[in-house]
C-alpha cells in the first residue's frame, strides 16, 4: 500500500493543488490545506454548500509563496495575488463577482475544516475513486475526485479499503511514512459532490444513485453502525501533537497499525 497522491485546497472550496509532499502543522492539518477561507458580513464562510457560484471560480496557486490566480466564468482576464498581503484586494475580486459582501480569513496552522473534531486529512483509495465514477454514466475519475475532494489517496488497496480505518467504536491508528494518523468516521457528504466541479450544474438524482450504490457495495470490513446514512465516502482523520513537522511523501508506505 503506497500513498498515490496528496491534495491540498489553499483557499477553501477552490481548487487542489497535488503537491509531492506535505508538512504537518502544530495543529494537526496538512500545510496550507484550507487555512484560508471566505467569509461573509454575519461570518459565516462562503463555500459550495450556500454559495453555487463559488463553482464559477478557477483558481490556481503557487505554493511555497502563496500566489493565486484567479478566473471567473466565462472572463478572459486572469489576475493574480499574493495570498497573506493583498488578501482586501482578493476579497473586493470575490465581492465584485459573487455580488456579496466577503473577507478573507486566515489559519496556517488550525485552517478550516468542516468536521473540527476529525480535522485531519480526508483519505481515500484509488479503487474507490474508479469504482464510484463507474455508478455514473459520463463522470470519469478524475470527475470523482474533484466532486468529493479528498487529501491524500492510497493506491494497491482494494475499492473501499479506507473504511478499515475506523471501528465501531474509537478510532484506528495508521501510518503513512513515519507520520501516525488516527481514522475516525466515514465522512458524510454535502451538496456539493451532486454538482458539476467546474460548472456547478447538478447531476440528476445523484445523491440517490450514491446512496443505492454506496449500501449495497459496503464492504465487510466497514462498520455498519458508522452508518446513520450512506452518504458517506473517504475517512476523517486526526494526526496528533507529536507528529507536528513531519513530513507525508508521495510513495511512502501505508499501513495500518
């Protein structure tokens, strides 16, 4: 078993960046994954589940040095940023297209995680990521990936082999080259897997479909009682003080402890 891939997602809702490896933070979170994000005027963030035309935005980054380029619909103009220092400047760039108020948040080392109790990276298999774009008709793999967003994906393991890393009951330790992580929950799943990624139209009954499939393909080894739904796909995870500095590596093995 062999980490394939590590994503990060610099500003949160945006687009990945495949990076070949990653630092853990003192606060247990991959380097710059979602340590920024958009908030709006009451404080809440600004994302794909209440904000659809966050799909219209393409961003793509340069990581060490924290630059974004930015490019909206159907704009032909490309503007850049540094990420920590015209971060107004990027903020009146969201307002003028999403037509709402926004300020751009930061955390280096906590970000901003949807599960704040399982804060960790989202892992998943290679298999899974097939054999879920094989439930959709005209979704390819790589279509998977960006509707489901995962962080680090694990190849030569069998479809679902991430819902080994949770029991019913507390957590699973693994490793990934010499950085210990627990396995939490299955991770439930928004609005924003059943969208298009880079259009933002729905796919129809596509929470549905999943669900059928998602039952009747849960392997033997997962725990059913972790499973109040089925809209549910990749692993929570949390990685302890300890591991703070080390660094996960495309090609370090995995195994489970």
């Amino acid at each position: 078993m062999t980490l394939a891939a590590i994503l990060v997602y610099p500003i949160k809702s945006l687009d990945p960046v495949r990076v070949p490896s990653a630092r853990i933070t003192e606060g247990g979170i991959l380097e710059f994954d979602r340590v920024w994000a958009l908030r709006g005027s009451d404080g809440r963030a600004v994302r794909g589940k209440n904000c659809e035309a966050i799909h219209q935005v393409r961003a793509r980054f340069i990581l060490p040095g924290n630059y974004v380029t930015l490019t909206w619909a159907w704009e032909k103009d490309e503007y850049t940023f540094r990420l920590g220092e015209e971060d107004e400047a990027i903020a009146g760039w969201f307002e003028r297209r999403l037509g709402q108020p926004v300020r751009l948040a930061a955390d280096p080392v906590k970000g901003f995680p949807d599960d704040t109790d399982a804060y960790g990276p989202t892992v998943i298999s290679d298999a899974t990521l097939d054999t879920v774009a094989g439930w959709f008709p005209g979704i390819s793999r790589d279509e998977v990936l960006r509707r489901f967003r995962p962080n680090l994906i694990v190849t030569d393991v069998p479809p679902f082999w991430e819902d080994r890393l949770y029991a019913a009951t507390g957590s699973v330790r693994f490793r990934i080259g010499d950085v210990e992580l627990n396995g939490q929950n299955p991770c439930a799943r928004c609005v924003v897997p059943t969208r298009e990624p880079l259009s933002g139209d729905p796919y129809p009954d596509f929470m549905k479909t999943f669900i059928e499939r998602r039952r009747e393909t849960l392997p033997p080894w997962a725990a059913p009682s972790r499973f109040d739904h089925f809209y549910r796909l990749s692993v929570n995870t949390t990685i302890g003080m300890g591991e703070a500095g080390k660094n996960l590596r495309v090609g370090d093995a995995v195994a489970i402890m």
